[in-house]
C-alpha cells in the first residue's frame, strides 16, 4: 500500500469518526426534550396534592442554543416549568444537554439560592437524575442528591417558603 493510500485510508476512518460523533450528538439533542418532559411528569405526579390546594404549574415554551467545542450547534425548542405558590416562583430552566460530567442540566431559578437539577447515568449505564446545591463561599461543594419525591418537595418547600 502506498503512502496515499495509508493517509486516504486514515482520511476515511476520520470522517466517519466525526460523522459517527454528529450523528451521536444529534440524537441526543433529538432526545433531550423528551427526557426533560418525562422527569417533568414524575415532578407534576409528586406535585398534586399542592396543585389541589392552589400550586399553579404551566409549561413556558423557550429555545436554547447550544454549541459544542467540536463546532456543533444547535437551536431547539424545549419548555421550562413554572412552579408558583405563597406569592414565589420557582423555575425549572433546562438549559443544557450538553455539560461536563453528565448528560443534562435544568437549573431550578427563584429565591437566590442555586441549585441544579442534573441528569447522568450510572454505573450500568442507566440515567438518572440528581439534584445539586452550589456551594456557599469558603464552604466545600454539598454532595448532589437523588432527585427522588423527599428531595424534590424540600426544593419546593423551601423556595416557595411553604
């Protein structure tokens, strides 16, 4: 085999690792509104004996632009969730699929406080959702928890002042 023809094979094993890499992001773009919505469902499901005594929650359609450092965009159409009750409101804001050690994040806006909601997948590969609180200056980064019915209502609780 000639040099041309090493570097024409090592040329095609290229594209396709990008093609193969695009095609991958894309996907997961294609299913992160779903992935959004689905959590969004299980929150509403804990959520209904506060809607039941005057919780409103609505879906705010919003675009989020993502770019990658490969040069990927992307413009997609994704919903927020407003949670309002004891004259506050709590947004669920998913801004990113796209992040650095997971595969989502939904930052939770309203009373200063910030605090993220963020989807990785485990060690067998399955995806879960967890809940982190930044840190308070000169104080060491909490440890994320389990977004689970317990930790979701003490977010609410607390930032809605209930």
């Amino acid at each position: 085999m000639s040099k041309a023809e090493e570097l024409a094979v090592k040329l095609k094993q290229k594209q396709r690792t990008r093609a193969d890499a695009e095609a991958s992001d894309d996907t997961a773009i294609e299913h992160w509104p779903t992935q959004v919505y689905e959590m969004y469902n299980v929150l509403e499901t804990w959520l209904e004996p506060l809607i039941e005594a005057g919780l409103s929650i609505r879906r705010v359609p919003t675009r989020v632009f993502e770019s990658l450092p490969t040069g990927a965009t992307f413009n997609y159409a994704i919903d927020k969730l407003q949670i309002e009750g004891n004259h506050k409101t709590l947004t669920l804001d998913p801004i990113a699929r796209f992040i650095a050690g997971g595969t989502g994040r939904v930052d939770i806006l309203g009373n200063g406080k910030e605090r993220y909601i963020y989807r990785i997948e485990n060690d067998h590969g399955e995806p879960q959702w967890q809940i982190q609180t930044s840190a308070g200056p000169g104080q060491p980064k909490p440890a994320p928890m389990r977004l689970d019915e317990d930790t979701f209502l003490a977010v609410i609780q607390d930032g809605l002042d209930l």
